[in-house]
C-alpha cells in the first residue's frame, strides 16, 4: 500500500478539503486523520504559569542529576505510613 502525507482542512459543515493535488489512480483509498494537539511545551507553560511559586527543596545527594530530580519533588506528608502504603499495595496487586 503506498502512503502519502497531505495537509488539508475540515471546513463548518464537516468537509474534507484537501489543500493539494494528487497525482494517484483512481479506485478505492484509506484516510487516516491525525489532528493536532497542542504542544508539550505550550501546555506546561500554561501550567507553571497558572501555579504559584514553590520553594525548591534543600536534598543532600553527591549524584547532581538525582538531587535536582529530588528537589523538584513534593515531600512526604507529616501522617504518611510506609507500612500502610506497602499494605494497600499488595491488597490492589493481589486482589485482596
């Protein structure tokens, strides 16, 4: 099956408009429509923006890349059990 790449538009009364000529035999053809999505970037920008500053935690790590992914953790509530957490764990995992 031979592929081709497009760019074309949806128009008001759901339309496929396609902005190209094609140069392909007639006869039967698959459409598959990807859409796109608003950037990665874009959307975590809007994130940081609409949320307040938070201090950076203070970790001490002799690894540089472990520290920094530590420092931009939350830390562990003050009412947070291990034991508990281990606990309901194993009841989700064997269906207890």
């Amino acid at each position: 099956m031979q592929a081709y790449k497009l760019n074309a538009t949806i128009d008001e009364s759901g339309h496929l408009i396609i902005d190209e000529p094609l140069n392909i035999a007639p006869g039967k053809v698959e459409v598959i429509i990807l859409q796109p999505v608003p950037s990665l970037e874009s959307s975590r920008e809007n994130q940081t923006q609409s949320q307040p500053a938070k201090q950076k935690r203070i970790v001490e790590c002799s690894i540089p890349i472990l520290k920094e992914w530590l420092e931009s953790t939350e830390p562990t509530p003050s009412d947070f059990d291990p034991d508990q957490a281990k606990w309901e764990y194993l009841k989700e995992k064997h269906n207890l």
